[in-house]
C-alpha cells in the first residue's frame, strides 16, 4: 500500500486489505476512520500481525486513555519528547497532532520535537519529560533522587509509573515504527494548527 499523497509505501512489510482484516480489527480501524476521517498509517502497518496489533493497542489504550495524575495532552507530550530523541518520524509526527489538540496549543508540541527544553512548559511539566527522556535514554540509570524530584513536582509513584511506562512503550513503538518505515500520514501535519 502507498501513500496517497506522495506515491510511496507506507511500510516495508505486507500491508493488509480492510476487508481481509478479522473483524475486531476492522471494526477498530473504522471507528478511527470515522472519527479522524482518515485512517492512521499505523493501524494498517500494525495489522500485518494481528495478535501483535490486539496486545500492541491494548497496552496503548490502557496508557494513553486511562484516568491518571497525567493529562491526555501530557501523555502526548511524553510520546512526542521521547519519540524524537529516538528518531522516530513517525510518532513524532503523528502524536505531535494529537498533542497540538489535547494541548490547546498549536506551538507546545512542535518545541518538544525539537528540543523540550526550550518548551514553553511549566517546571511540573519539563521534570516529567527530563525523566521520560532518561527512561528512554539511559533507564539504567534512574534513580531514587529521580523519584525525589518527580515528587516534589506532586508527582505521585503512580505519575511516575505512567511517565516510565509511556516512555518505555513508545520505545517499542518506534523501534518498529523505524523498522518497518511507517510513513505518517499527510493528514496529521495540518492537525491542530
């Protein structure tokens, strides 16, 4: 399969039919569709595996649209940082969309692709992504006084879990991602401006 607007595949691997999809995943892709008005390059890559795709999303789903200490729009934030630091176009792009949405801010999301450091986010805001970056980066070495700082930011150990397991499924995310050259869709780069 290609992409529409460019000509060019949106994955090295196989890329399956919406037909021939078993029916729980098609049926989730068309919901995306008809909410988004497009279908998100991802669930068609990811479909090539269906097992994979079912534990893929619901682990996704679970992190991403749960009540938690976190905003939907931090936990974008989360995915966007951590995701350019592992050079992934794919989720930088994309989630960089959803973040501009959930953020209420068309220029948060594309200063954390770039560098979060020079964000316009609160104090609260840049130790929750210093720390998704070390988990991406360097988990071997958090540490105690990582907690310590999260805390004193109000950060409960359930923020902080959150914020490490975000970190660490997007690792996964865009390590396949870049493996099989998921190309975004030219949908998301108008998303939210």
């Amino acid at each position: 399969m290609t992409d529409p607007s460019t000509d060019l595949p949106i994955s090295r691997f196989p890329v399956p039919e919406l037909a021939e999809l078993p029916d729980d995943i098609r049926a989730r892709i068309e919901a995306v569709s008809a909410k988004s008005g497009f279908v998100p390059n991802v669930f068609l890559v990811l479909a090539h595996r269906p097992d994979e795709f079912r534990a893929f999303m619901a682990y996704h789903d679970t992190l991403m649209e749960k009540e938690s200490g976190l905003s939907k729009g931090e936990r974008e934030l989360i995915v966007v940082a951590t995701s350019a630091r592992n050079s992934c176009q794919y989720c930088v792009v994309a989630h960089g969309a959803i973040a501009r949405i959930r953020m209420k801010n068309p220029l948060v999301a594309d200063q954390v692709a770039i560098n979060y450091l020079k964000s316009d986010l609160n104090a609260r805001q840049q130790a929750m992504l210093a720390f998704a970056v070390k988990v991406a980066e360097r988990s071997a070495e958090v540490n105690d006084a990582d907690f310590a700082e999260l805390r004193g930011h109000g950060f409960s150990d359930e923020d902080i879990w959150d914020i490490g397991a975000i970190a660490a499924f997007f690792a996964l995310s865009n390590r396949m991602a870049n493996v099989t050259g998921m190309r975004p869709n030219a949908e998301f780069y108008a998303m939210g401006r």
